[in-house]
C-alpha cells in the first residue's frame, strides 16, 4: 500500500535499469560497509527488477573464474580510500564511473571513513531515483553536527508532535529493538543527520537513571552503522533529584563530581555517546541563574563532564515574564556579554527567530553576534505554528530564506546565516504514523532540513525537486506545479495567519487556530495582544529605537534593511514598526486596506492548493492523492477562518470598512 511508509527511499522501477549494475562490491567488510551494500541492493534491485548481488573481493575472483558471464556484469565497488583524501574529510565520499576492470563498467563509491560509503550510497541511488545520470560526483557536509531534536517525552508523548506518539517503545527496550529504528536510521543517514536527541527538551530526570541509559544503548547500538549519534536532554536539576544532592549549582564540586559520574556510566554504556542538550532557566526549567551563576558556568560544568568525548549544547531560547524587556531582546542581552567564555566543547544552540517559530521570523539577532562561540540553528520540522500536520507549508524555503540572509557579522558583507553556524539542530516531526510525518508533505521538510543540514547553501527548489521526484514521480507534469506550490506553500500560511510581520497570534496552548484577542494570560508575553499592540490608531511591534530598540541587537548593515518602513520588505513591516492604519504601503494603500488585502489572498491561496493538486490525480496513486486532497479541504476551510476571525477582530480595534471587493467575514 502507499502509505507513505517508504518516504523518499521507494525505489520503484526506472528507465535506466539495463544499465544499472548487478553486482555491489564491498571491500571492507564493517557495520557501516554493510548497511551501503545493503541498501545498494535493495535500491538496485527493487529499480531494476533484477538480482543484485554482494560479493566481496575474494568471492568475486572466485566467481569470476568459475563463470565469466558474471564477471561482466556492471558493479559498484565500494572501497575506503588507501590514502586519505583530505578534501573528503571524515564523511565526504566521491562517486566515480568509468574505470573499467576486464571489459566491465565500474563505479567506485570511496571514501576515508565507511560513514562516507554509506552517504556515497545514498547519493548514488538519489540520482537513480531521480532519473538522472549517474555523474562524477564529490561531496562532503558542510557542518560537522546535523541533528535532529526529538521533542519525546519518556511516557511515549510527543510535545509539539502531529504524527503520532513516540517512536522510541521505552517499556520494551532494550528488549526490543523495533525493525523500525533501522528505518528511521535509514532514512536519516539517507540525508546526512548524524544525531538524535532522544528526548524532549523539558527533560525528566529520569532519562538519565540506569535503566534509561540502557534503553538509550540499544537505540544507540541499532543507529551506529549509519553514523548517527545518541544524545540526551538533560534536566539540570537531576543531581538533586536523582543524586539526593542538596544543590545543582554548577560550581559545586558535589554536583560536578556528580555529572562527572553520571557523563562515566552513560560512555561505558554508550561509547560513542554525542552529550547533552539543555533548557536552561526557560519556561521554569531549572537552571544555573537558580544559583546566580551564568549559562556558561552551567554549560562548561556539563562540557566538563563530557570531557573531548562529546559535545554540550546550550539552549539560548530564554526568556521571563517577569522583566518588562521586550521577549525578542532577552536571549540576545543574557548571552552576548558571555561570547568567548563557553568552553570548546559548548555549542550555543538559537532559534531561527528572536520570538519562536513563528510563520516568519527575521534571523535571531545572536547570528552574528557570537563570533568566539560555535553557535547552532535550531529549526522546528514540525509546524507548531504553521498548521500542524494538516496544512500545506514546505519549510524548505523557509529554511533557506534564514540560513541565507545577511547578517554582517563585525560589519562583513556576505556573513550570511549559514556562514556562522557550526550546526543544525531541527525539532523532529516523526512519530508513530505509518507515513511518520503526520502528512505526506511534511516528510519533504524533514527530508529538506537534512539536506539543507548537510549544505546550508543548497537551494530549496532543487531540495523539493528531488524530493518530489524521489516521492512521487519523476513526470514532470507532476514535478513542476508540485514544486512551484510547495516554494509558495509557506508564504500562503504566512498571508492568511501572520501577514505583514506580524507573529505570535495563535490561541493559546495547542497553536494551531487563531487567538489575536487573547490578552488574559498570567504572563503578558504569552498574549498575543502583546505582539501586536492593535488599537484604533494602528497596529505593529515598534522595535525601532522610538519603541523597545531591538532593532539595534543586530549589525548596523543589517539593520538598514529594516529601520525604513519605506524601503524595507513588508513581509517584515508589522514586526518591527507600529503604523498607523493610513500609513500608505508599497502598493499605495493604506495599511488596513493591505492588512484585510494579505488575509484575503493567503485564504484565497489556500484554497486555490486543491485546484492544483486535483489536476495530479493521473500522476499519482490513489491513496496518497486522497490523503494530500483530504488535508487540503481542512487547510482551506480553515485558512477562511483565520482569515474571517483575523479581520474581524482587527476591525474591531481599527473601525474601518472592508476594502472594496472584500467580502465581510462570515
Ligand atoms: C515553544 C513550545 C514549547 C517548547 C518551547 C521550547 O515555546 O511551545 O512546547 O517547550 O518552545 O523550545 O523550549
């Protein structure tokens, strides 16, 4: 059935196959070796509906004695490079064709580790899929931690998840190690991320007891060979509640004595273990400041404990209620006076946006603020702010439009996003489902976050091309309208929930509908009335030097290109300036007008998606072509309802008639 389960990974008979090979050659024989050829056979064989073999090198001489019409049947080797290649580096790989060994096509996958087969597998069988030639190819990641984040809580919840519960069966482990974990590896390997954080964010102590260290091992020992490494959130207050200390201050030896101990038992367990995440006074998680220490004394203590065997990352999202300071200048005031005291091993992990996920942010002003500290994207996968797993938002060219803007770190042109970060962390959208994501669409934002992990300065309209072509079909009467809705996707979510720059509107708790009116929470920064500061005389966040100055956080180059309501790009306007409703916008209209205009057409978007997608139903299979058209419906329904609620309720602060041509609210 095509329920999605196989995501990108289907392997479905191509045009190619006469000239695919029929024979894998592994010369080194390993874990990681293994699952290549492994997955070299099955992608072969299932492409070309023929019988592909694995021979190792003394096997083949063999066999190639015995029977010469084996011998000349086309390979693909795969070899570890004699000599290291130093522009490979430890998981580059190069593909090459051509050499040929007694009249036989070879194409040889090497690499300087066995990590880089296993990616130069991928890569091979990606240009299979997709139906092109197989080129010379060489590649290597351009940052060395590609993670995903599992926001999954020990009872099998997942925070923030619309794909079903926790992948991870905590009860059965270690016992039990689902077939599906070699899946989930697969496909994550397929796409270059080399580590999990197991657990949420909003740690229990009791991940890191003996028996959740043990399940952890299992889940570490079925995800090695396809070079992904096991992390934990950590909650930092454990040493009192597991350790029965009286204190979880950093500084003190008990409690580093502690960690210490606890970093020991987890590596004689997990040798390969990658180290901790932590959030740190956020959200009332414990914390150093509980003990008017600094992040970074908290951080290096855990780094400590690490030691060079593993890598602590350091939450910046920050804030409290509690300060009158504007929420999107909070991280940035805690952790810039910290830049050059983390230790080696910290890595200082900030949202894309200063605020938190939402349908668009401006970069985080700490990009390009912390030269001396190695600092880490985190991207959320799974649309906590964008319509779950229902509504259609590819977030690739979300990605790609933070990791591609300039921040002129130290007054440099040309310090993008992508050039200052030494990771990329993605808040996980997999779950239990059958087709893991809640949706079929959401896999293409797993699938672009991982290869946009591995290149950061990859295009997202070539991500969501390979991904549709290795999804559905490589038709191009399929491929092209698909892209182009996917690209434009996030824009409509962006036009019928947050227009203009404005953020932060959803209802409370669950996020998913809107809420502009709430204005009753116990903290102030939790109510949207907050963000968008509507009243009869207009509407906007004033981050200018007139209003909370968080413009100022970011380079002076930077913040030419929003301190002009004139000249800036309006889909930023409302996020950092408070206009009047007759401030006249771009177009020449008033900005209520523009407002009312924005809602109108991402619903009217919205809705257009299901004319799109009902022209696809002969390129597709039924199954998924009803899932996709199902999800549409709802997306369009209620993407009419942000709309009629949003304009409603801004009318109610502004008093001023529709446009001419828009129809009242429902
Ligand atoms: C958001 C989200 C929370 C999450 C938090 C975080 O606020 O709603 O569920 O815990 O981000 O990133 O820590």
């Amino acid at each position: 059935a095509e329920d999605g389960y196989e995501l990108w990974l289907r392997y479905r008979p191509v045009q190619s196959a006469v000239d695919l090979p029929q024979r894998v050659v592994l010369y080194d024989e390993s874990p990681t070796g293994r699952a290549a050829a492994s997955e070299l056979q099955r992608g072969l064989s299932a492409m070309t509906g023929r019988t592909v073999s694995i021979d190792s090198p003394v096997k083949r001489g063999i066999a190639m004695n015995e029977d010469p019409a084996e011998a000349r049947k086309k390979q693909i080797v795969l070899s570890r490079n004699a000599q290291p290649d130093p522009t490979l580096g430890a998981e580059g790989y190069h593909i090459e064709t051509g050499a040929v060994e007694n009249h036989v096509l070879v194409t040889r996958i090497s690499a300087n580790r066995d990590i880089g087969l296993l990616y130069g597998a991928f890569a091979y069988l990606r240009q299979v899929q997709t139906g092109q030639p197989v080129r010379d190819t060489t590649d290597a990641p351009r940052l060395k931690l590609r993670l995903l984040n599992h926001w999954d809580n020990l009872d099998g919840t997942v925070e923030r998840g619309y794909a079903g519960s926790s992948l991870w069966d905590w009860w059965r482990l270690p016992d039990l190690k689902s077939p599906r974990y070699v899946d989930y590896a697969r496909a994550n390997a397929s796409i270059g991320i080399n580590g999990t954080v197991l657990n949420n964010v909003n740690a229990r102590a009791e991940s890191l007891t003996s028996p959740y260290i043990v399940k952890a091992a299992a889940l570490a020992d079925t995800f090695r060979p396809y070079g992904i490494r096991v992390y934990l959130s950590v909650r930092f207050s454990a040493p009192i509640e597991l350790g029965g200390l009286k204190t979880a201050d950093p500084l003190d030896p008990a409690v580093r004595a502690w960690w210490k101990a606890k970093a020991d038992e987890i590596y004689a367990q997990i040798p390969d273990f990658g180290g901790f995440l932590v959030k740190a006074n956020s959200e009332g998680q414990p914390g150093p400041q509980d003990y008017h220490r600094t992040h970074a004394d908290g951080a290096n203590m855990l780094a400590a404990a690490l030691g060079d065997r593993g890598t602590v990352m350091w939450r910046a999202f920050v804030y409290k209620g509690e300060v009158a300071e504007d929420r999107h200048k909070q991280a940035y005031n805690e952790f810039t006076p910290l830049d050059g005291t983390f230790a080696p091993n910290v890595l200082v992990q900030v949202k894309n946006g200063a605020i938190d996920f939402q349908p668009r942010e401006p970069f985080h002003p700490l990009f390009g603020a912390m030269p001396k500290t190695p600092l880490m994207m985190e991207f959320q996968i799974t649309k906590e702010y964008l319509g779950f797993a229902t509504h259609l938002a590819y977030l690739g060219q979300y990605y790609e439009e933070t990791l591609s803007a300039d921040t002129f770190e130290r007054g440099q042109k040309g310090r993008t996003v992508a050039q200052v970060i030494s990771g990329m962390a993605g808040v996980a959208n997999i779950g239990t489902d059958r087709n893991w994501s809640g949706s079929n669409f959401d896999q293409a934002n797993w699938y672009a976050f991982g290869r946009l992990a591995w290149n950061p300065h990859a295009s997202a309209r070539d991500i969501a091309t390979e991904w549709a072509r290795m999804t559905f079909t490589t038709d191009a009467r399929f491929v092209r309208p698909v892209v182009d809705m996917m690209m434009r996707s996030r824009e409509t979510v962006a036009d019928y929930m947050t227009p203009l720059g404005l953020h932060h509107l959803m209802a409370t708790g669950h996020h998913y509908g809107p809420g502009p009116w709430v204005d009753n929470l116990s903290r102030p920064d939790w109510n949207p009335v907050y963000y968008h500061k509507a009243d009869k005389d207009g509407i906007g966040f004033d981050r200018t030097a007139k209003g909370s100055g968080a413009l100022s956080q970011y380079d002076p180059l930077a913040q030419a290109a929003w301190a002009n309501p004139q000249s800036m790009d309006e889909r930023y306007l409302l996020w950092f300036h408070h206009l009047s409703w007759d401030y006249k916008t771009r177009s020449g209209r008033p900005l209520w007008d523009e407002l009312v205009l924005t809602y109108d057409r991402g619903a009217r978007d919205a809705a257009a998606l299901q004319d799109i997608w009902a022209k696809m139903q002969p390129y597709i299979d039924a199954e998924r072509f009803e899932a996709v058209s199902a999800n549409l419906r709802i997306q369009a329904r209620e993407a009419k309802g942000w709309r009629d609620a949003s304009i409603a309720y801004f009318q109610s602060k502004s008093g001023r008639a529709l446009p001419a041509g828009v129809a009242p609210p429902d």
